[in-house]
C-alpha cells in the first residue's frame, strides 16, 4: 500500500455527541516526510482546540515504502493523483479535496514549468507552497 491515513475523525472519546458524516475531507500530501508529517499530525490531533470545523475531515496521506522519498514536485502530484483512484484510499472525487504540500525553493529562480505546476493542480485541488521551505512557514 503506497499510501498510510492519519486521521482521527470519529474517533475522540471526549465526544459524546452524535457523531456525523463529514462534508468534506481534505487529504493533505507532503514532499516532506519529516517535519510536515509532524507538523499535520498535531493539526489532526488538535483539530477539535483549534475550532476546525466538526464538518471538515483533514487527513494526512504518508507516503510508504519505495514511494516514501518522492519529493520532486511532479513526482509527488503524478503519485497524489493515482492515489486518488485507490478505492481503498476513501477519496470522492466530487466532494473531497486533496492538498499537495511542497516547497517552493525546489525551483530555484522560477524554474521552466512552476506556474503550469501550480495551476494544474488548482483546477480540482490545493497547492500549498511554502516559500522558500516548510520549516520557516512554522516560524512565529
């Protein structure tokens, strides 16, 4: 399986209150496999403190085994798109969004490509690029 979920929807003991479907799932991928799992691992966690919508389902796709290094950028959309059509993956293609995390410092003096990259995934998902990296996106 190319793909782990992390997600805790549903499954807070704190809860007590019936428990609903939610609208949409937001399926974030990360060219990181270090800080940015951490950093989206704690959001799950947390989701409920930080008053994330109860409707909004934010999961985390690790990347596994032989696809757990893929960090070029286009590598890693080519990868989050054929994930999107493993049934197993839980993803609807008319309701969920998926949000592909990379930096942008990977393209060094606006690299031949990177606007096209951008806008490919914007017509049905998320690009999120921090600039120049993750790590100083955390800086307060």
């Amino acid at each position: 399986m190319p793909v782990h979920a992390y997600t805790n929807w549903n499954k807070r003991e704190s809860d007590h209150e019936e428990q609903v479907e939610p609208f949409r799932k937001y399926f974030f991928i990360c060219e990181g496999a270090n800080t940015e799992t951490f950093y989206f691992k704690k959001l799950i966690d947390l989701r409920k403190e930080l008053g994330i919508h109860p409707l909004i389902d934010i999961r985390l796709w690790e990347k596994t085994g032989q696809d757990k290094d893929i960090s070029y950028a286009k590598k890693l959309i080519s990868f989050a798109l054929e994930q999107k059509n493993v049934a197993d993956n839980d993803f609807d293609i008319d309701r969920d969004k998926m949000v592909v995390v990379f930096d942008a410092d990977i393209f060094e003096e606006k690299v031949q490509g990177y606007d096209e990259l951008v806008e490919q995934i914007e017509k049905s998902d998320i690009a999120a690029v921090t600039n120049p990296g993750f790590e100083l996106f955390l800086l307060p």
